[in-house]
C-alpha cells in the first residue's frame, strides 16, 4: 500500500503555481461586491429597468411601443409580453422553432404523478438546448465584434495629437461593440494637419465596415489632393460607388497649419461647427450634401480664423440627440450653454461635456454613437 506523504501533496499543488492568498482574496472581494449588490434594492431596480428596455426596444417595433403608451398596465404588460415572445419565436431558425414547440408542449402535457413527469423533464431539456444554442451564436458573434472592435481602436488617432500652435481633443465611443462614427487626425506636408468627423448612417457593424472604407479612402487621397472640394468630391464619388444605396455619411473635413490661425474645411452634410470666441458661441454655416448620396457632387471650400484661446467645436448627433429615462434630448441648446459656463483646456471641455452628457442619461440606454472633437489655437 503506498504511502500518504504530506510533502507529496505539497508538492503536487504547489505545480500549477496558484497563489492562494491572492486567489482568497479576489474571492472575498468578489463576494463582498456580490453581497453588496443584493443587498441594493436600486441596483435591482435600475438593472431591471435597463434590460427591460432593452429588450423591449430590440423586440418591439415602434408603432408596437407607440400602443402600449395608450394601455393600462396589466394589459400593456400582457401585450409586451405576448410580441417579444412571438418577435423571440419569430428570430429562431427552423430547426429551433421545432425544438420550442416540443419542449413547451411537454412540459403542458407534464403533471405531478405517474410517467408524465418525465414529459415536463425532456421539455425542459429541449428549451434548456435552444437557449444553450443561442447563447453559443452571440457568443460567437460576440467573440468576433470585439476583436472588430479592437481592430478599430487600433486605428483611431490618439486623444490629444501634438502640433505646434493648436490643442486638440478627439474623442468617440460607440453605442455596441463597433463604432459608426469616425474622428481622424493626419499629419500631411509642410505643417499641414487635417482632421474628419464622419457619421455613417445607422450604426453596428455595417455601419463599422462603411467607417473604416471611409477612413482609409481619406486617408489614401488627403495627401495628394490640396484642393478641399476637390477632394471631398473624389471621396463623395468612391462612396457613392462602393455603399449600398439607402446607406450615406455625413462629413466635416478640416485642414489646419502649425504656422496659420486659418482653418480651412468642407462640411459634407454634418452638423456645423461651433466656433468659441470667449463667451460668444456662432454656428458655422450649414454644409453641402452628405456622402453617397449622387455620384457627383460639387462641395465648397469654408474657412474660419482663430485668436489665441478660440475654439472650434465638432460634435455627432450621438451627444445633442442623446435621450434620457424621459425621452427628453440632451440638445443643441443645452450643449451651447455648458460650453459657455465650461473653461480650460480641450480635454478639461471635452470632459466636462461627458460628464454632464452621462449625468443627463441617467440609467436610459445609449442609442447612438457619440464624437466630440474641440480644436483650441494657443
């Protein structure tokens, strides 16, 4: 008979190198946070208010949630119920919806006593399979938008570029895992820089696949053509060309130089900029038309100065038609008086700007793809 050596067990554990007291650690954190959690009654009600939402905007259609605004609310919850189950349904495939079929009807004809228990069991296991099959497909799915994803951030400009004479702040967060909206910086010649804000209509992943065509499509002409509306109308005509027909983008494309106070930009259908003097807050001029929407367009040239301290200020429609629990926009208006009442740095505006942005939000869900960018001559 062998032996039991308490040193063999020592020395059997201590082979996967697992460091115990760490390992105690992270458990306690993590059941502290648990406890913590469950203990939180708002927690609770703000997670299920979130995913409640959540599905019923996924699953509903909006003449669907337009009718249950106009129900009480035992019969509104009745008719949510019975269209996301009937949309759910509607989504499996084929082979699915067999399953869903049996399973239910199983367990229907399962009951308490006799060899009909066993119904209600295999009814179980088949729903238990649909949803284990479903999992594993946005799993999948998941799996691959988030290396999309990083593949995208990867090729984003950094937060604060350097150039002489001029701060910047480019920012942009996505509603999903990839991003429909585009902000770019580029080095070009003789102290020239440019820089984009794009906003391709719709958002997830083919609005995503659109943005990086976009961006490597500026990116592959900027340098070679000095003309802006020139330029702007061989991208308008490659996007044209390359998008499917209901899909277009909005484009403000600017050029700067380290040694000029000048800004010189084509506004393809995008919101106008904001230019900061002091207190004083003007709009740009509206734009011409958006990208991909005729093979051959004619944009203009737009220019505007800056002193030392004046800002330009670009932003998407992800921040002024950002909603909150009540449905209210956080708005242009509102984001012009923050702008007014907020000083400092691009970055210390740019924050700031979130900050409220994401207190007006409160728990709603993010609907679209936020960018703000803010250009300060120093």
């Amino acid at each position: 008979m062998k032996s039991s050596d308490p040193n063999d067990k020592k020395s059997f554990f201590s082979n996967f190198n697992i460091d115990w007291k760490s390992l105690k650690s992270d458990i306690n954190s993590a059941w502290r946070s648990l406890t913590q959690e469950i203990n939180d009654p708002d927690h609770w009600n703000h997670a299920l208010r979130k995913e409640s939402s959540e599905v019923t905007n996924y699953y509903l259609s909006d003449e669907q949630r337009e009718q249950l605004k106009g129900m009480k609310r035992f019969k509104g919850f009745m008719y949510m119920t019975g269209w996301v189950m009937k949309a759910m349904f509607e989504k499996l495939s084929p082979e699915r919806r067999a399953l869903f079929v049996v399973g239910v009807i199983l367990i229907l004809l399962g009951n308490t006593s006799g060899l009909h228990n066993s119904n209600a069991l295999f009814g179980g296991i088949f729903l238990v399979i649909v949803i284990m099959l479903e999992l594993k497909d946005k799993l999948v799915a998941h799996d691959e938008l988030e290396a999309g994803r990083k593949i995208q951030e990867s090729l984003m400009p950094e937060r604060m570029p350097h150039v002489n004479g001029w701060q910047l702040w480019l920012y942009t967060r996505s509603a999903n895992e990839v991003c429909g909206d585009l902000i770019d910086f580029l080095k070009l010649d003789s102290g020239r820089f440019s820089i984009a804000m794009a906003d391709v209509a719709g958002k997830g992943l083919h609005a995503a696949l659109i943005t990086a065509k976009l961006q490597a499509t500026i990116r592959a002409l900027a340098g070679e053509i000095r003309s802006l509306p020139e330029l702007i109308g061989r991208i308008n005509s490659i996007v044209h060309r390359d998008s499917p027909s209901h899909i277009f983008s909005s484009l403000l494309y600017a050029e700067c130089s380290e040694t000029s106070e000048t800004i010189r930009f084509v506004n393809a259908g995008h919101f106008p900029a904001l230019i900061i003097r002091g207190t004083n807050i003007t709009e740009g001029v509206k734009g011409d038309a958006a990208l991909g929407l005729a093979p051959a367009m004619t944009y203009s040239e737009l220019s505007v100065s800056l002193k030392k301290g004046d800002r330009f200020v670009l932003y998407s429609d992800g921040l002024i038609e950002a909603k909150n629990n009540a449905g209210e926009f956080f708005g242009k208006e509102r984001l012009i008086g923050l702008l007014k009442a907020t000083s400092g740095t691009p970055e210390q505006i740019g924050t700031t700007v979130l900050r409220d942005v994401d207190r007006f939000i409160g728990s709603s869900p993010t609907s679209d793809d936020l960018s703000f960018i803010v250009i300060q001559k120093i």
